[in-house]
DNA sequence: CGCAAAGCATGACAGGTGTCATGCGCGGGA
DNA sequence: TCCCGCGCATGACACCTGTCATGCTTTGCG
C-alpha cells in the first residue's frame, strides 16, 4: 500500500484527487494540507511513501514546500503536481529534490502511473517539458533584476519601486531594463510577464 | 440518477471530478469535455440534467459555452465551476443562464450539494461572491475600452494596438487614458492587469 | 594579487505614455 | 425634435521610461 500526502490549495481539486487516488486498489491518501508550510509537519505525523504537492500555494510555495520535505524527510518521493508546464518549474522541482513532475494536463492515468514508478525509486518527466526546459535554459535573471521584476509584475511605477526596495530610480530602471534585454520585451510590463510565463519569478 | 457532462481542459481535474462525483449514489458523469465548443453537441448526444463547466477552456470559454448551451437545451440545469471567484464571472454566468456558481477553493461536499440543489430547481452561489460581485459592479468598461485593454493585456505598445486595431495612437492613448481613470490604475499595463482580476476582460 | 562580474549610482537624452482641450459625426432616449 | 453619450481624431504638453556612458565599490575566481 503507497501511502500518500496530498497539498493543494484548491479544496475541490484535492479532494477530487483524493477521491480519485484512493479508488486505486494500492494507494491510499493519508493525509491533506492546503498550505505549503503544513507540508513537513503533516508529513512527520503520517510518515507518507510519496508526497504530491501542487505549486501555488499560501504560505510556501509547492517548490519550496519540496525543499524543506526533501531535507527533513529525504525517504519521503515528490511529486510535484502543477496547472503550468512552465520550464523553470521543471529546474528548480529537480534542484528541490523532486522525483517527479506532473502537469495538470495530462490525463489521470499518468498521474496514479507517476507515484507508483516514482515509489519504485524511478523519475518521472513529461519528455516534452524537459525539453522545453533544457531549450530554454535556467533563468538568467540576477538575486537584483529578479527582485525588481518581482515587484514591478504589479505595475508599480519606478519610483513606487525605489522607495520599497530602498533604490535609487536610476538603479531601478538599470536593473529593469538589463532585464527587458533578457526577456526579449521591450517594456518592463512584458519583461515581467515573459519572466513568469517562464517560470522565472 | 442525476447525470452530470464535465467540461475543463485540464485532463487530470476533470478525471478527479468525475471520479469523486461518480462516489456518490445518485450522480453519474456521462460524458468529459476538454473545450467550449465540444460542450453543445455533446450535450445533444448524452442528453445530461447537469453540465458543470469550468470558465478556463480552450476554444469557446465556460461563459460562452454556458450561454450556447442554454439557448440550445434550456432544460439542462448549468454550473460554473472556476478557479478565480472575479465578481465579473458570477454576473456573466448568471447572464448566460447559468443555476449555479461554484469556486474551486470551496469544499468538495459543497460541489455535490450544488449539484442537488440546481437539480432540483434552486440557484446555488456563494453568498460572499454575491456580495462581492454586487459591490463591485458590472464592468463600467465601454465595448472600445473593453476591446483595447484585452490588446494591451499582453504588454504591446501603443504604436502596435493602433496597427492592429486600425485606429489612430491618440485614440488608442484616450482609450486607454479612460481604462486607467476607471481602474483606479496609473499605467495601461496595471489597468489591464486590475481589470482582468475583476473578470472585466 | 589582478581582473571580471555584479550592485549601485549619476546624468543626459530620445522616445513613449498619460492627460487635456477641442472638434466632428452618429445613434438612442427624453 | 433635441441633446447626451460614445467613438474617433488631432495636437500640445508634462512626465515617465528605457538606454547609454561613466564611475565607484565589493565579491570571488584564477
């Protein structure tokens, strides 16, 4: 019998993959969380074989979830179960310590298939997202230009930005525009917006 | 025996929907769609009670499918099913004739008992929602501003929407110059962003 | 050590953006 | 019928943004 840990934020969802999990004569959900920071506590309590965490999540995301359980409880499989195939998803899972990565596309059977191999020691990548994520490489955004993208994706204004990240305007607008080179955009609304439709952010 | 057709692009979501609704004793799924425009010809097919439609889809969107579906079938009892309870989703479902609106977030029971009640001939909507969606307002948006903000979503230049939209760059700018003023917003790209969260685009 | 890379800053400049005043034509409601 | 609201357009203006050159520190690597 697999025993699994479930989080995701959306009630409906989980229990839907609850519900679905435990039809499977060898899996059973042992346990569910909505927030990330519930994930390594929980996970101590129930001592689950695989652990399926969505990405985004209250509290600590679904990666950094995948971190803190991957150094707490190296035994424990991760799955990492997401909406977006978006490849710095796929890098930063496996630099986590994911074992498997599984977007919401993808048809149910691939899903229960994914923690039974992931259980048996194997990884398991869509081949077409490694791909992707090898092609476009790992984000080439610096600890800076990420924190300023970061707080520019909500359309705040450069001088809105200097005074929260205790800037100068000058050095915002280097830092934007050093980034708007790397997306490709040409204004920093669509630098944020490529960024994180990468999975840069 | 209620008999429910699924609609939501996301394979794995729709498999554990119909998985945790075929649970119950008195529901079955009798047919899963993956986009909009699959919705009515399918629906004339099985001929379901309940159709739960996801708003996110491909093709023609769970509002629009919603409302092809009840002009097509008006005895079918509609549900929308979302991630993002936006105060102007609930109105435009209703508009389109829609029983019922359920958010992801909320308990899988309640998605069950939402298929009950708008079954047997209530509205179900949550009552925070309503309220939301009340205060909020309908979209004060005119079809022009509407049609320019959906342009500039994507972080495209003045210069590019008046090439695409054929209108003049003074135009695009007073359009937009509106969005802003009744966003509450202070860049183009901030409005288009406030107005796509209130479910105006 | 010396050099490269990154963070930070300044100043200057071109071009884009948001606002406003103004005008014209059209269609629907009083 | 008249007038208001909307779409569309122009032109002008202030301001914001993106780029570039330049320079100074700190950090880390060969």
């Amino acid at each position: 019998m697999i025993r699994l840990l479930l989080a995701d934020d959306q009630a409906l969802v989980r229990g839907a993959l609850a519900a679905m999990l435990d039809l499977e004569p060898d899996l059973t959900v042992v346990a569910q969380v909505a927030a990330g920071d519930e994930v390594v506590p929980t996970a101590r309590r129930v001592d689950p074989d695989v652990a399926l965490l969505d990405v985004q999540m209250p509290g600590l995301d679904g990666l950094a979830a995948a971190a803190a359980l991957h150094r707490a409880m190296p035994e424990v499989r991760i799955i990492i179960c997401t909406t977006f195939g978006r490849p710095g998803y796929l890098s930063r899972a496996m630099a986590a310590g994911a074992a498997g990565f599984v977007v919401k596309d993808a048809p149910p059977e691939q899903l229960v298939d994914a923690v039974r191999r992931v259980h048996s020691g194997l990884r398991v990548v869509d081949p077409a997202l490694a791909a992707e994520s090898l092609a476009t490489g790992p984000s080439p955004l610096t600890a800076r230009e990420h924190e300023v993208l970061v707080a520019a994706a909500t359309g705040r204004s450069v001088a809105e930005l200097a005074g929260t990240l205790h800037l100068s305007e000058g050095t915002i607008r280097n830092h934007l525009s050093s980034a708007i080179g790397k997306t490709g955009a040409r204004t920093s609304a669509a630098a944020a917006r490529i960024a994180e439709e990468r999975g840069w952010l």
